[in-house]
C-alpha cells in the first residue's frame, strides 16, 4: 500500500486479513462546469431572493465579502467571478467593495500568497484587508451562552455582509462553512477562545450536529451580526467542486452538509485493535497543528488501549508557539488535559486534543520529527510506516484488526 507523506508516498505491506476495511471517502464527481454552477446558485438561492435581487432593495455603500485564509483551500478561481459580476451589475463601484480575510487567530498572509489565492485581477482591482482578532474590534454584546461577541469593524460597519468558504468535516464544530465566516473567522480573540473552549465537551460527548454548542454559537453570532448572503462550495478529496450552495446563512449551509456527510462521514459497524492513518500529504501534514486533525478521525476508529500509526512529514515541525509550548511543559498527557479545563488558551486546545488520545491510546509517529520531539508529544518515533507494523504483530500477535485512512484529515469514522 501507499500513503501520502509530505508532497511524496510511502509505501509498506500488510496481511490483508488484518485489514477489517481502508476507509476512503464516498468520492463524488466534480461539477463539468463549476463556474455555471456558481451563477447558477446565485440566481436559484436558497431559502432567500436571488442574490440581485436583495443588492437592489437595499442602499448599499459599503459592502463586505469575507473569505478564507490560506489554510483552507477554497475554489475562488470559479467563485468569485461570477459574484463580483452580480454585485459589479447592481451598480455597485468596486471601491465599495472589500474583501475581510477571515483569519481568525492566525497570520496575515504574504502578498504573493493573496495573488495565488484570489487571483493576480481580482487581487489588484478590489481593497483586501486581513482581520486581526487584536485590534479594529466592534462590541456587538454578549450571546446567550455569556460570550461577549467582538467582531471586525469593518465588517460590523457594513451595509451587506457576503461569506464565501467550503464546507467540511469540522472535529470541533462539525463542519466548516457557513458560520464559521463570523466566529472564529473574524471574530475578537477572546471570543474565539471562549467558543472553542466548549471543544472540551464536544471532544468527550461528541454531540449530534444540532446539539453541538461551539456550533450553536457560531449561528447565534452570525445571527446577531447579520449575514445577508452566503456562497458556500463542497469539494471531492481532489479539491473540485461537487457542489454549490448559496443564500439564506442557515438554511444554505444545511443543504450543503448532507453532500459533505455523505462523501466523509464514514459509518463503522465496529472500533479496531489499530489504524494506519495519514494526515494527507502536503499542506495537510506541514506541521503537527494542522496534522492533528488525523489522529482525531483516527482516534474515533480505534479501541481504548489500541495503537494509532500516524504519517505526517511535519517539515515545518510543531506548527504553533503556544501549542509548543504547552508539550514542552506538560510531563505526562493527563497535565494537557487537566490545564485546558483550568483555563483554555488558543494552541493549548492543540496540545489538548492531542494529549487526550495519548491518554488512552499509543501513537507512533511517522514523520520528520527527532525522536526527542516526537516524544514530547507523547508519541514514539519510528522510521517507517513498515516498522510500525511490524510492530503491531509484535504487540497483539497474529489476531488484530486495524483500519487503513490514506485520507485521515477528510474522513471521519462514524461508530454506530
């Protein structure tokens, strides 16, 4: 077999009696034409007017599209054209129009990253800002749940607020898109970490979507800044685009979500004694933070006491200071566990979801890491997936059972 490892494969053997299934998300066709699909949606919109129609009701000055920052890959190649003309057409002057890059707690990008993501046109004809969850915050009040909702001014100031993204599996939230464009993404920092701070609930319980209370909040925030439009799309593991939703902020993303459960909730009549797993090759494997979201999927698949082999190259090593910083001081993982729930911090919920599986489960990590490194994450070092194993043969015998995840970050084991 062969699993992504950076931008390479990795190749190793095992009995195929040993394998109960190689858990692949149901793959759907992208679209032949995902641009007409884009105006399409515009124009048949979900539970609301037809998005020129709702730019024609209203006296429009300062209008706000938020978009995706570079860790979520998001076709704007196919969808912002389309809705650029439609606003371009409602008269609508382009120095009315900015873009808010929803980055949440992190980094602004560099200018060349925005021309590749946005394209060098749209890039150099249109005012993009960053959000910085530090400054330029409007106070909207406090949501049900006691959270005070600090969000971007600029997007609070707006006369009509368009969110764009992608809807995936989420091990948080349940799935991106749709909400999530406001809390996290351009949200104040400590409302981002007090909303997240629930992951500690939903990591234990693991709620149904509707019960979710981070996800919850999120809709409330939305509610209470006021979307007036959404254009959400769902992608295949290639990146294309399999479908498109647009309008109503609620009731859009919902259409969305059956697609996106479909092609990566995964049902599972039994848990195994181990599972291989990769994060998914480059960029999903950059850096332990954004590779953890594998071993969570991976984590649902496997009994207590079980083993978890984890590939992911990590060239850029631990990914996040905080989150670092919290392995470093913690000696055993239940200390993670035990400092979350004291205060939760953005990075330490990484150092969290991680410690929490290495409480209950072995990990051994494939990766670039030194073994010291990776022993500090409360995981073992080997060189190979076909060490690894072999290794399992060792610690179980000849009776095991393990499920193989080429697609770790995308698909999700649902145990029923």
């Amino acid at each position: 077999m062969k699993l992504k490892y950076g931008r390479k494969n990795l190749e190793f053997e095992i009995e195929s009696s040993r394998v109960l299934d190689i858990l692949k998300a149901n793959e759907k066709e992208g679209l032949a034409d995902p641009m007409s699909a884009v105006e399409d949606s515009l124009k048949d919109s979900i539970g609301s007017a037809p998005l020129a129609e709702l730019l024609q009701l209203r006296e429009i000055n300062k209008l706000v599209i938020i978009v995706n920052d570079v860790t979520r890959f998001t076709p704007y190649n196919y969808m912002l054209p389309p809705l650029l003309k439609i606003i371009a057409e409602a008269g609508i002057k382009k120095e009315q129009v900015t873009f808010v890059i929803a980055t949440g707690v992190h980094s602004a990008h560099s200018a060349e990253q925005n021309r590749e993501i946005f394209g060098r046109e749209i890039d150099s004809s249109y005012n993009f800002i960053h959000h910085n969850c530090d400054q330029n915050l409007a106070d909207l009040g406090k949501l049900s749940t006691g959270n005070q909702l600090k969000i971007n001014k600029k997007v609070a100031e707006a006369d009509f607020v368009i969110t764009t993204g992608v809807i995936l599996p989420h091990y948080m939230a349940g799935f991106s898109g749709g909400r999530k464009s406001i809390l996290p993404g351009v949200a104040g920092r400590d409302s981002i970490e007090n909303n997240h701070a629930m992951m500690v609930e939903v990591i234990e319980e693991q709620p149904a979507l509707e019960n979710n209370p981070i996800s919850r909040e999120m809709f409330e925030a939305a509610e209470m800044l006021g979307v007036d439009y959404i254009l959400n799309v769902v992608t295949n593991s290639e990146r294309e685009i399999v479908k498109v939703v647009a309008g109503d902020y609620r009731q859009a993303w919902e259409a969305g979500i059956d697609i996106s459960a479909e092609m990566y909730h995964l049902n599972l009549a039994e848990k195994a004694d181990a599972a291989v797993v990769s994060s998914g090759g480059f960029p999903r494997d950059i850096n332990i933070y954004q590779s953890q979201k594998a071993l969570d999927h991976a984590d649902h698949a496997v009994k207590k006491g079980g083993t978890i082999i984890w590939v992911a190259e990590c060239s850029e090593g631990y990914g996040e200071e905080r989150f670092e910083k919290w392995m470093n001081e913690a000696q055993k993982p239940e200390d993670n566990v035990k400092r979350i729930k004291e205060k939760f911090l953005i990075g330490g919920h990484k150092a969290f979801a991680i410690s929490k599986v290495a409480a209950e489960k072995e990990i051994i990590l494939i990766s670039s890491l030194t073994k010291e490194r990776t022993e500090n994450i409360f995981a073992s070092k080997m060189e190979n997936i076909q060490e690894a194993v072999d290794f399992l043969k060792e610690k179980n015998g000849a009776d095991y059972s393990v499920y193989i995840m080429p697609q770790g970050s995308l698909t999700v084991p649902v145990v029923k």
